[in-house]
C-alpha cells in the first residue's frame, strides 16, 4: 500500500498510567457503582448518544469493556478508567479506538461523571491519551467525535491544541432529536511541535 | 422532539430520466463506456481508485450491475448516465445508504472529460437527490471530495450543499497525504431550494 511506517501494535493496557494528579488504570468489577450512577443521567446520555443505562445494562457494558484491554485492528478500542490520585473511586473513563490502521488514524474521548467537572481531568486524562496514540503506538492522526452542543468537550480538544475540521448538521438522531457533531483532530508533527513548544 | 426519518425500505433500482439524461441500471455491454474514463489518469487523480486495467473496469461494472437493491446500510445503487438523444452513456452517478439508523445517504459523479461543462453532472445529481430525499426518504445527503476537485466542489455548491468538514490529511492516497471536504444537504434544504 505505502511505504509508510507502521504502527506499534497490538498494545495491551497493563500497569496504571500516572499523570499529575490522575491514574488511567484498567476498569474492574468494583467500578460498577460509580459507573451505572453517570451512565443512568440523562445529562451524561445527552451527549454520548446513548439511553441512560439501568443498572443491569450498565454492569453488562462494564463487563465488556473490561474483556477488552487490547487494540491491534482498525475498530478495536478500549476504555481506561480514571481515578484521582490513590483513591480508587472511578470518576470517568478516556476511550482509545483504532480508527483506521490503513490510515494510521486513532479516535478518542472522555466521559466522566458530572460531580467531577471542571477541574482539567478530562484534559488532563486525554493529553495521556494523546501520548499514547502518538508516541507508543504511532499514530499519524487523532480525532474526536463530540455533540456540538458540548462546550465543554469542545474546550478540552482546544487546549490539546486540536483543531475543528467538521460540524456535520443532524447526522445523528438519538433520544427524539436531531443532533449535530463536531469532529476534531490532530496531527503527530503538530502534536510534536506543540508538546516542545511546551 | 423531532420526528425520524422513515426510510421507504428496501427499495428496488429504478432509472430516473430527466430533460437531458436517462439513469439507467449498467449493462454489461457498457464497458467500452465506462473503461474509457477510468482507464483516464486525469478522472481517477481524485477518485478513490487508480487508473484501471479494461479487466479491472470489467469487474468494477459487474460489481454495479449486481447492485439492485437498498435494503441494509452499505448498499447502494450506481446508475449509467446516458445522454437521451443519442445513447451515449457520459458518466456515472451513486447513491449509497451510509446509515438506516440516522437516514443518511452518500452521493457521488464521474463523468468521462468530454462531456464536462455541460450541467449534466448537475441534472444528474438533482434527478438522484430528488429521489433519495422524496421517494427514499432520506434526511441528510452528503458527499466527500478531494480539495483539489474543484468542478465537483462548484456542483456540490451548485446543489445547495454545505462544506461541513476539512479533514487534513486523513487519508493516504496514491503516494501521498490527502486532505478531504465533506458537504452535507438536508431534506428539508433541499425541498426549500425546489
């Protein structure tokens, strides 16, 4: 196809990653609680395009995300649980997904609880994201898919220093509505240039 | 709330005529018609294939015969554009259906150089959108362009569609790093605009 380099994959989630203030560490059966509690709030479904989930069919996701702990083919993802510092208590999840190996094209977001907001982890927790894609596995290009309503994950993607490349107009209709999406992105070489800008 | 879009599914290939063109199902004695464009450097420098073998466009035009129905997301139809007063077949046009979940469809057009300039890029283009947001009933059209591609940029504008998306460098195409444009059209855009 191209004489492109390839990525370093499959990469396997292992030991806890530790960011200043946070540690992405895989989800366990003890997160249950704390996750069926965000993902039953409307606000939270609001904005990931899902129902708000019962009890049951969040303990059925959670499971599932936690068989999965490795990307290697294009549509492959996994959710990193997040925690602040050494208190295991969850407080949101930051997902990695193979988008396109072909393209060497990596998506990624954050969910996290409401009570949480506005202290810097979700950027915090997707700036690791962001080393991961670009660093480890050799990633060339990063998007992220977010509700054009969503001020807040659209902030987030500014400070990573992620540039707007997409307002689709009512391409999803979810929960008796049309909604619109914005799609971010960016580049290794700007990612490169960002992080020694400092 | 709003209401869903209620797609008129499956639904079977029918032609479509319109002032100057008929949209009729590929045969498979157009391949004389269809190798003359894509065996062209100068048509497929955008497209997402490269220039063709006759044996290559001879699957290519199997592969669209045997397109006859839109019943699940991923199937679509592909329509020879042949002009009504003298048979020749010009080009192509597609419709795909990119989601039955959210009722979006995907446009596309080829049409052989010679016959560039004319509008009958655009007539085409009307006749199939008329059909997927009023008979299909689709509610968001959208189509993906190379930047450089700027008569199908002009017929995108033309069509009353919207640039939603600039993907920078998202996809390697031959030998290098290629940007997209995404426009969109709503159904409702689209009836104001009749």
């Amino acid at each position: 196809m191209s004489d492109q380099p390839k990525l370093s994959t499959p990469y396997v989630q292992n030991e806890p990653i530790r960011t200043d203030r946070l540690i992405l560490r895989r989800l366990t059966l003890d997160d249950l609680d704390r996750y069926a509690d965000y993902y039953g709030k409307p606000d939270v479904a609001r904005y990931i395009l899902t129902l708000p989930l019962s009890r049951e069919e969040s303990e059925a996701e959670l499971r599932t995300w936690i068989a999965r702990d490795r990307v290697e083919q294009s549509g492959d993802m996994i959710f990193f649980g997040v925690q602040i510092g050494g208190d295991p208590t969850l407080i949101g999840e930051v997902p990695i997904k193979i988008a396109s190996v072909e393209h060497r094209t990596a998506e990624i977001g954050w969910i996290f609880h409401p009570e949480v907001a506005g202290n810097g982890y979700a950027t915090e927790a997707a700036r690791t994201l962001l080393e991961i894609c670009f660093d480890v596995l050799g990633m060339r290009r990063v998007v992220a898919y977010l509700d054009a309503r969503n001020d807040a994950s659209a902030n987030v993607c500014k400070r990573l220093g992620m540039r707007q490349e997409a307002h689709f107009r009512e391409n999803l209709f979810n929960l008796g509505e049309w909604k619109s999406t914005f799609v971010f992105a960016i580049l290794d070489d700007e990612w490169r240039g960002a992080t020694e800008r400092g | 709330m709003d209401e869903p879009a209620k797609l008129n599914l499956p639904f079977e290939f029918v032609p479509i005529d319109t002032e100057r063109l008929r949209l009729r199902h590929y045969r498979l004695d157009d391949l004389d018609a269809l190798h003359s464009w894509r065996s062209r450097e100068d048509v497929t420098r955008y497209q997402d294939y490269d220039v063709q073998t006759r044996e290559e466009s001879q699957r290519s035009l199997e592969r669209a015969t045997a397109r006859v129905t839109m019943a699940v997301q991923g199937d679509g139809f592909v329509w020879a554009i042949e002009r009504r007063d003298d048979g020749q077949v010009i080009g192509d046009i597609i419709l795909f259906l990119d989601s039955i979940e959210h009722a979006l469809g995907e446009i596309g057009w080829t049409l052989h150089p010679d016959y560039q300039g004319k509008g009958y890029a655009t007539e085409a283009a009307r006749g199939v959108m008329k059909l997927a947001f009023e008979t299909i009933g689709m509610h968001r059209i959208k189509a993906n362009l190379d930047p450089r591609n700027h008569a199908s940029e002009a017929l995108c504008l033309r069509l009353g569609m919207r640039r939603e998306a600039h993907y920078v460098e998202d996809f390697w195409s031959k030998g290098e790093w290629t940007d997209s444009y995404i426009y969109a059209i709503l159904a409702r855009e689209w009836r104001a605009n009749q």
